[in-house]
C-alpha cells in the first residue's frame, strides 16, 4: 500500500511570517513606537491657551534645584536628578534590599518640540506639589486674535 503523504509548503506563508518578524522589529526600533511608563521620565503634558503654551512637567520626589531647563529653538530641554534616598527619608528604618523596584531614581534628560509659536523671552517656571509648571508666551503673530463682528 502505497503512502499518500504530502508536504503543503507554501512559501508566501513563510514570506508572510517573516515580514510580521520584520515588522515587529522595525516598531521596537522606531523612536515613534508607543512609550511605555519604565522607559521616559519625567512624563510630561503640554497644552496651549490663546496666549500661552503651558508645560507641565510631572516629577514628584526631584528636588526643583537639581532641575535645569531650557528652550532654544523651539526645543525645551529637561534635565536633572531624582534620588532613591530622598524618597526613603520618610521612613525610620531603611530596608537594607528591595525585592521590588519599579520608582525611577538617577539622572533623567528629555527634549520636547515646542509649536513654533513660542516666544523664549516669556518664560517661567514654577515647582508646585511635584509638577514643574513652565509658562512660555506665544509671539504676537501668533496670539489669537478676537474679531468683533458689528451689526449692520
């Protein structure tokens, strides 16, 4: 008795398989890949008002002095340090391990793209219950401008 086995290769599959793999790996290489919590600190929210755009900066625990801001061609750059042992000081006994550690703690830099509407001399910054809130007026081109609509 003769044996009827067949083999079902079928190489588009196998060309299908290996553009998912390739997929895969481009989207872990690409800087525009989802952020995921462990992998950027501090977060960070950026909104605008008609004369202002306002960045809010969420590092609970960084002392505001180790912070060092600044904005140089639309470009705000964020750097500092957070450190484990400040966090710690508000326990009397310090474990001598962890077992578990997921708060960040060291040095952290980030540079964020601002709208090309931000004016560099009209900027503050302001420490206010952990986040940095920084401030920076829009240049007057740029401002909204209310139209006054007149009955005829």
């Amino acid at each position: 008795m003769p044996l009827n086995w067949t083999w079902e290769w079928d190489p588009f599959k196998e060309f299908e398989r290996l553009q998912e793999e390739l997929d895969r790996l481009f989207e872990w290489m690409s800087p525009f890949r989802p952020l995921r919590g462990e992998e950027v600190y501090p977060r960070i929210n950026v909104g605008e008002a008609p004369d202002k755009v306002l960045v809010y900066i969420f590092a609970p625990g960084v002392d505001p002095k180790s912070v060092e801001l600044s904005l140089e061609d639309n470009l705000l750059s964020i750097s500092g340090e957070r450190k484990a042992e400040e966090a710690l000081e508000v326990e009397e006994v310090k474990p001598e391990r962890f077992a578990r550690r997921e708060r960040f703690s060291g040095r952290f830099s980030r540079v964020i793209s601002l709208p090309e509407s931000v004016d560099p001399a009209q900027v503050e910054a302001e420490y206010r219950n952990g986040i940095i809130v920084v401030s920076i007026g829009k240049k007057e081109a740029h401002k909204a401008k209310k139209i006054e609509v007149k009955a005829a």
